[in-house]
C-alpha cells in the first residue's frame, strides 16, 4: 500500500474499508478508519445508527452494565459531556447517546443506512473483496470488516401454528418503533431470558392478565437501578483514566469493580451469607465477583446459587410458582446473570400465570391461545423473548465466500473457526469485531469493540506502512487458537449450561464454546503480543506479489 490512502475515487464504488453494521462497533470503526485516512462505507440495514439499541425496543430493555462504564472511552470530550440519567441506561437512552456520537463525529455521511450486505466474494486475481448489498449495487473493497453485532439476529422460535395467531406478535430483538400498549389485554410471553425478565414486569403493569411461558428458570439478580447524581457522574468522570486502565487489564469482564481475593469456601457461612446479602442489596452483575472461584468450583458456585435460590423462595409467595421459577439444572453464572427490577415480585400479582413449558411442552398456537400440556391459554397478543443466534447468526445471514469459493458458513459447519476472534483461515483482509474466539459477551461490549477495532486499525496501517496487500489467519493458528479457547472454557463450570453461549438455544447448532472466558485483560495481552511479534499467526503478501498474480 502506498503512504497515500487506497481509493483515489470512492465514488466510483471502490473503498479501502466496508465496514457492516452501524452499531458501537461500526462506529467507531468509521471513525478511527476516517483518522487514519482509509476511505469506509458503512452498511445498516436498519434505517439507524445503534445496532443492537436500535432493534430492542421491548418494555424495560436496558443495558446490565452501568451506564457510566458502558460508555465509549476514546474520546475525552465524549466522556465529560454525556449526562446519562440512571445508573442502567434505558434504551431510548443509549440509543440518544449513539445517534450524539454519530451527530458530534459527522458519521452519517458515510453510512448507507436500510442496506444489507447479501454478499462478499473474495477475487483472489485482484486481492478485493467484492460486495453486493440489497439495492442492487456491487462494490469493492480491500478489506472487509464485519462489525454485525452478538445479539443482532433476532431467533423467531419454530413453534406449530405461530403464523396463524389472529393477534399481534411481537419479538423482544425486533421490536416496533411506536409505544405498544397492553392495557386491558390478555398477553403471552414465550422466553424467560434477559428480555422476558426485562419486559414481564412492565407487561404485568399493564395487560388485563400475563401468562409467562418458561422453560428454563433463571438465576437474576436486582438492578437496584436509580437516578445518577452529579456527584456520581462527576466522580467517574474524574477517575476515568484509573477505571478504564483497570477494565481493560484487570477486569475479567472490562466491568470495574472490587476484585476478590479469596474463594468462597475460604469464610465461614455467616461471614460468606453476609458478603452476598451486601452484594444483593448493592445489585448488579458484581454479584458473581464476590470471591474468585465461583466460575471454577461447583462446590463454590453451589454456596452463591442456594443464596439466590433462598431470595427467591423468600420474594415468591406461591411455594410451586417460587419452586418453577428457581434454577437447579446450571450452575449459577455459566447463562450470563440477568438483573431484573421486581421480575421475581411480579409473580405474586393476581394477574401473572406462570406456565411450566419444560414438563408441559407448548403444543402448538391456534387462532386465538397459546396451547401448552393440552389446556388453552387465550390471548390478544405474544410477545416472543425468544433470544439471539448469538455470536454468528447476523455473519451467516450473509453469503461470504473466501478463497476457492468456500462459504464461511460451510467451514462453520461444524462450529465458528476464527484466530483470536480476528480472522477466519482462507478468508483474507475480513475481520470480525468481538466475533468467536474472543471474550466478546463475556465482558463489557464497549471495551471489548474498542480493543478490536484500535487492534485492526493499528493492523490495517502496519499493512499500510510495509506496503502489504493481504493479511489471514493461518490454518495452524486457528486450530490451536480453537483448542485454547475450548481447552480454557472446560477447565471452568460454564459448558455444564446449555446456553446460547454454546449454541444451545438453535437447534442443530453445533455445540462449540464460542466466547473465550481467559479473561479481557489476558486476552488483550495476547492480540497486543502477536502485533508486536509481526502478527504472529497470520500470513501477509506484498504488494508486488498481488501485482503479479493480476498479471498473470
């Protein structure tokens, strides 16, 4: 590459960079790609910026982690100008502050926005990529980045008879624009994952009556959500430096926080019991940091997961709904936490039927009920909070072809294949933001984006500076990346949890432990390590090699 930016025409349908999605990540890949002068066309299918805060719009969805941490760091400015109003953001909210950021950064001229990316081919003759989008048009382009989000793909469940239901159905990741009332209605919720717990509250509020259909219950813990004070915002925002410093290389999850530096079974009962009652009523997903083996030893973990399961039969007065609703199938942390405000209180409400749809399985949804264990649950309106195809299901929805003309979805046949969650091997200059293989939904979203996309710009200016036209993963790389990632999970509690983190969630998706659970600060020293070494794992042609093979 020359010390010049690639395209000298990108309007002629050429750019260094197309980048897919306009969320966190697509944003702020933009902006560091416009910094280094590389030319970047964005592509949104929705119509705008967002990603995942554009699409979930259900009642009461909000982050789990606080506002003041789930924040962009790269901007100083940014950081002490935003006033956010609670300590978890509400949607409406973080979907403010992303359409501020993209309004204070000039982003929107060079974002395509109601356009999906359908296809990406890679010419091996000319090292481009060449990308077809919904309104017809093809580009090409250097590189590839794929910034579409963990918890983007919306999964409508394959339930018999859903499309004949008369009333209105709604899905929690694909939620309609405009408020939705359900006052006076009679309505279902199918899931009981963080958006079911997030909306069955609100719901209940409103509607005539609810019926929840659960199949797994699940552990969750408070919010203890409340209105930030100035002197909360004033404090972070003084001490910035030391809690983003402490999130990205201390944090296992890039979420600041106390560190532990014993194991549970290191007190004595009341000691412990009085540790997680203090947790608790702080609220939050700090609850699983209380000691430093909950994730490692059952012994351990069960001492967090019976306090919990105790909470629950002292909220839920109903002793067989409090039974339904308690969690003994997973250890507790092995599903991400939820945190709910009164999800568990909600239940002792006249108008909340819980229906137990593991041992009475939903048979099938007729013109106007819900049937489960052969009785009819009537209803005006479903709302599906049946989750994500996390992690890969908004890559597989696009047909990507590397060389030789394999689809990334026939070599993830088997399970999602990446080097660090970067690269995928035969696929060159297309890079993954928090794909597989890298913490990713294991830790602060916000943190984990900004370390990818700083890692692929610095990479994208080295090929720059060394005059380099293609860098991916090698084979022998990826394979004892994989190993590692799998070899670290199951040294832990979380594969003993069918969750969406292995997949479980999609029928006859393969079970493969997708995020990789070493930790954020580990994990960064790692990608820094392999940069340094040259990007170590990765194979990189000249220039003058590309000129050739055009050639020939």
């Amino acid at each position: 590459m020359s010390a010049q930016p690639l395209a000298v025409n990108a309007s002629a349908g050429h750019y260094d960079v197309v980048v897919v999605g306009a969320g966190f990540a697509g944003m702020y890949m933009l902006h560091r790609l416009r910094g280094l002068g590389f030319s970047a066309r964005v592509y949104e299918q929705g119509s705008g910026v967002g990603g995942t805060w554009y699409w979930n719009r259900y009642p009461g969805a909000r982050c789990d982690v606080e506002s003041m941490q789930y924040s962009y760091s790269f901007s100083e400015e940014l950081q002490q100008e935003w006033n956010w109003s609670e300590r978890y953001a509400p949607q409406p909210e973080i979907l403010q502050y992303a359409n501020h950021v993209a309004d204070r950064f000039d982003l929107r001229r060079d974002i395509q926005f109601d356009t999906k990316v359908e296809r990406a081919g890679f010419d091996e003759r000319n090292n481009l990529w060449q990308v077809a989008t919904s309104d017809g048009k093809t580009v090409t382009a250097r590189f590839v980045v794929l910034a579409t989000g963990c918890l983007s793909n919306a999964r409508k469940p394959d339930i018999k008879g859903l499309d004949r239901f008369k009333g209105e159905v709604y899905h929690t990741g694909h939620w309609p624009h405009q408020p939705v009332d359900f006052t006076g209605q009679r309505v279902g919720v199918i899931g009981t994952g963080s958006s079911g717990i997030q909306s069955v509250p609100v719901i209940a509020e409103q509607a005539k009556h609810l019926a929840v259909f659960q199949r797994t219950a699940q552990f969750s813990i408070p919010a203890r959500n409340a209105k930030l004070t100035e002197d909360e915002r004033n404090w972070f925002r003084a001490n910035y430096p030391e809690i983003r410093t402490f999130a990205r290389e201390q944090a296992k999850n890039g979420i600041y926080t106390e560190l532990p530096d014993r194991g549970a079974l290191d007190d004595g009962d009341n000691e412990r019991r009085t540790k997680y009652e203090a947790r608790w009523q702080r609220g939050g997903l700090t609850f699983m940091t209380v000691y430093n083996n909950l994730a490692l030893d059952k012994a351990a973990n069960d001492t967090a997961a019976d306090f919990v399961r105790g909470k629950i039969a002292e909220i839920v007065k109903d002793a067989a709904t409090a039974k339904l609703l308690t969690p003994i199938s997973y250890p507790i942390g092995t599903k991400r936490i939820c945190i709910d405000t009164d999800y568990f209180a909600t239940f002792n409400r006249p108008n909340v039927t819980l229906v137990d749809i593991k041992t009475n399985p939903i048979e099938e949804i007729t013109e106007i009920a819900v049937r489960s264990g052969g009785k009819d649950y009537e209803l005006d309106a479903l709302v599906l909070a049946t989750g994500f195809d996390a992690m890969t299901g908004s890559v597989a929805k696009i047909d990507i072809r590397g060389r030789n003309g394999q689809t990334l979805n026939q070599k993830w046949a088997e399970g999602p294949r990446t080097y660090l969650g970067l690269m995928s091997a035969d696929f060159p200059n297309l890079f993954v933001v928090t794909g597989p293989g890298s913490p990713s939904v294991l830790s602060n979203m916000i943190v984990s984006i900004e370390q990818h996309v700083d890692w692929i710009s610095d990479c994208l200016s080295y090929m720059r500076d060394h005059r380099l036209a293609t860098i991916e993963a090698e084979k022998d790389a990826e394979d004892k990346w994989v190993a590692h990632v799998n070899e670290v999970a199951f040294a832990t509690l979380y594969p003993q949890a069918d969750s969406w983190y292995m997949g479980a969630n999609i029928p006859g998706k393969p079970r493969i432990f997708m995020p990789y659970i070493g930790g954020v600060g580990p994990y960064r020293q790692i990608c820094n390590e392999v940069a340094a070494r040259g990007y170590e794992g990765f194979a990189m042609t000249g220039e003058q090699q590309r000129h050739q093979a055009a050639a020939s």
